[in-house]
C-alpha cells in the first residue's frame, strides 16, 4: 500500500498550451514524416501508398487533437448510481473522459483505411510485381500493418467508453470497486484487495514527468486467468484528480468501517480532504 497521506503529489498537473505542444512533439514529427512522405507518394503516381501514410498522419493527429480537446481542470468527484453484476448500487464515482461516438467511428474508419491499403500495397509489391530491395518493401508493410493496427485498437478502446450507458469512471461502493473505462468492465470487492499502488507500465513511463500512467488494484488468489489478478485504472483517461483517487482507495481499502458511508453525501465531504495540496 503507498504512503501518501498529506505527502507532495505524485501526478504534476495536466499540460496545455504550449507545455501540450512541446509534450507531443514527437508526434508532431511523425505526422510531418507520415504526411510528407504520403503527398510525395501520390505527386509519383502511388495512390495505394500514398492513402495509407496519409491515413496514418490523420490518426496522429487526432490523437493530438484529442490531447488538446481535454480540459486542464479536474472534475469533482460525485455520487452515482453503478450497475454491478449483483445489480445497481450507490456509489462515490470519480469520472473518466467520455468519448463520442462519432470520433470512434472516424478512428477505426481511418484503422480500416490504413489495413485495406497496407494489404492491397503488399500484394502488389510482394506478389504481383518484383520490386527491391526486397528487404524495405517487408518493413514498410510491417509498419504499415503495425500502425493500423495500433490505431484500430485505439478505436475498439474509444468505442467502448462510447458506447456503454454508464458513464465512465471509477465507482467506490461499499462492497466493491468498479471501473468503466476503455478496457472495459472491471469488477473487484474490497475483501478481495492485496494492494494499491500507482506504477508504471515495465521498462516505459508513458506519462514521463508527468507521473505514473496506472493506478494498479491488485487482487488475491484464486481469480480467472482472464482477470489478471489485478484492475488497471489508466491515468491519461482519468478527469479526476489521480491523487485523490489513489488516496481515496487507500483510505477505504484501509478501514473498512467507513466504506458504509460510500455513495453518500458523506463520502464527498471526506474525499475533498484527499485533494493533494497546491
């Protein structure tokens, strides 16, 4: 279990602005690479490549834009009805970034773009025509197919929080903890939690200085495989204050004698004193 308590926190605020800007450089110059490379490809009469890294700048820069779309400023905490596997129930929610479905909807349609064109460009490289060196053509089909992939997976990940009727978040009832997020729906009961700790993917800091990019809920033994013996809550899709999320858990993990006030009045008024310090 962290420490944290009235210590400094750990999450820095949310970039914007500039600050933004100079974060997401490195996307910057992948869509300028990606976009660049597409036009010269269809100026020299290669319309299949050419719509492919084209579709892929585009990805890029709505994940740019959608960076710049998000507010700075935390949403409160708030009290919620959840829909539990046992039925619905009162709780304390800390609110997620919702995304709409139009936006989904144009992600995968850019992911499927980039597939179709991928597949059609290597067929017409790899199998219909020799071209060389041989050894390019395979990597760049492999980047290609990697990337639409990747945008694909964001897209299902979008269309998820899109699509589902309840709003997405972190919800504290008093039996258990629920998330609705982009991975789906976790559940887990407090009598079943071994640890909570705000970590890092290994060997990657997605956040950088930012902070850690998971608050982990680490659940005991036995569970199913497909459970993973823990619940991932992604910072990035958080529009709480991730501090006061992880202090909250921490306190009512710790004492379970005050979990009977979660998705009450009550609840708020003690989370407001997790808020981190200024």
């Amino acid at each position: 279990m962290s420490e944290t308590g009235s210590e400094a926190a750990l999450w820095a605020p949310r970039h914007s602005g500039w600050k933004l800007a100079h974060h997401l450089l490195p996307s910057f110059v992948l869509f300028a690479f990606l976009a660049g490379t597409g036009i010269y490809a269809a100026l020299h009469a290669s319309p299949v490549l050419s719509t492919a890294l084209i579709a892929s700048a585009l990805a890029v820069m709505l994940g740019v834009a959608a960076a710049f779309r998000r507010t700075t400023l935390d949403r409160a905490a708030g009290t919620e009805a959840v829909l539990t596997t046992t039925g619905q129930r009162a709780a304390t929610w800390f609110p997620m970034f919702r995304t709409s479905a139009k936006w989904a909807a144009v992600v995968m349609g850019l992911a499927v773009v980039i597939l179709v064109a991928t597949v059609a460009l290597s067929a017409r490289l790899l199998i219909i025509h020799s071209y060389e060196p041989m050894a390019l053509i395979v990597l760049l089909a492999i980047f290609l197919l990697g990337t639409g992939v990747y945008v694909l997976n964001r897209g299902i990940r979008l269309g998820r929080i899109a699509a589902t009727a309840q709003e997405p978040g972190v919800y504290l009832t008093r039996s258990r903890i629920v998330l609705y997020g982009s991975r789906g729906t976790r559940e887990i009961y407090w009598n079943d939690v071994t640890g909570i700790e705000a970590t890092d993917p290994a060997r990657r800091r997605p956040l950088g200085k930012r902070g850690p990019a998971w608050i982990v809920v680490r659940q005991k033994a036995p569970v199913p495989a497909a459970r993973a013996g823990r619940v991932v809550i992604l910072v990035h899709e958080l529009a709480a204050n991730p501090d006061q999320l992880l202090r909250t858990l921490e306190h009512y993990w710790a004492n379970a004698a005050d979990r009977a006030e979660l998705g009450t009045d009550e609840a708020l008024v003690r989370v407001v004193t997790f808020l981190p310090e200024s």
